[in-house]
C-alpha cells in the first residue's frame, strides 16, 4: 500500500472510525467528583463571604445602632402602612387566584 492510498484509507469518508466504549458508571462518578469539588469552592467562596460581611457589619454597628434610633420614629408609620398594604394584596390576591 503506497502512502497516498493509507492517506487516502485513513481520510476516506466511508469508513466511520471505531468509537471507544464508555464506560457510564466511571463517568458519573468523575462528574460527581467533579461536582462535588465545585460545591466544596462554592461553600468556600460563600463563607468567607460571609465572615467578611460580618465583619463588616459589626465594626458598622455603632454607627447603624444610631441610624436606626434617629430614623425609626419616622419610618414607624410607612411599616405599618406597608404591612397592611401587603397583608391585602396576600388576601385579595389569593381570592382572585382562587375564582379562576
């Protein structure tokens, strides 16, 4: 067999190459290996987050401790507002859902 008919054999279209078996159960196990080292990272990432936002928030707190004092006389009325604005929007909403 000359090189240009091997060339020729190995780049022909009528021959489909023989694909490798796969073995199912050792790929699910590497992809939940694999997903279970990104959920690892992710918690990671998530915590240090959140230990950083801590942090943060308690060397705030003197300061938010004397905003919320000075602002909750006047909020105090827009809550409750707000809350019953809510509460009628839940029971009337849930009415309407019901009809149809």
């Amino acid at each position: 067999m000359t090189p240009d008919q091997r060339l020729a054999a190995f780049l022909s279209e009528d021959d489909a190459p023989a694909r490798p078996t796969v073995d199912a159960m050792f790929v699910a196990e590497v992809m939940q290996g694999v997903a279970r080292r990104e959920l690892r990272i992710r918690l990671g990432s998530i915590a240090v987050t959140a230990v950083a936002a801590a942090a943060v928030l308690w060397a705030c707190a003197p300061v938010l401790d004397l905003a919320v004092q000075a602002l909750s006389p006047v909020l105090l009325p827009v809550a409750g507002i707000l809350t019953l604005a809510a509460a009628a929007v839940v029971v009337l909403g849930g009415q309407a859902v019901e009809r149809r």
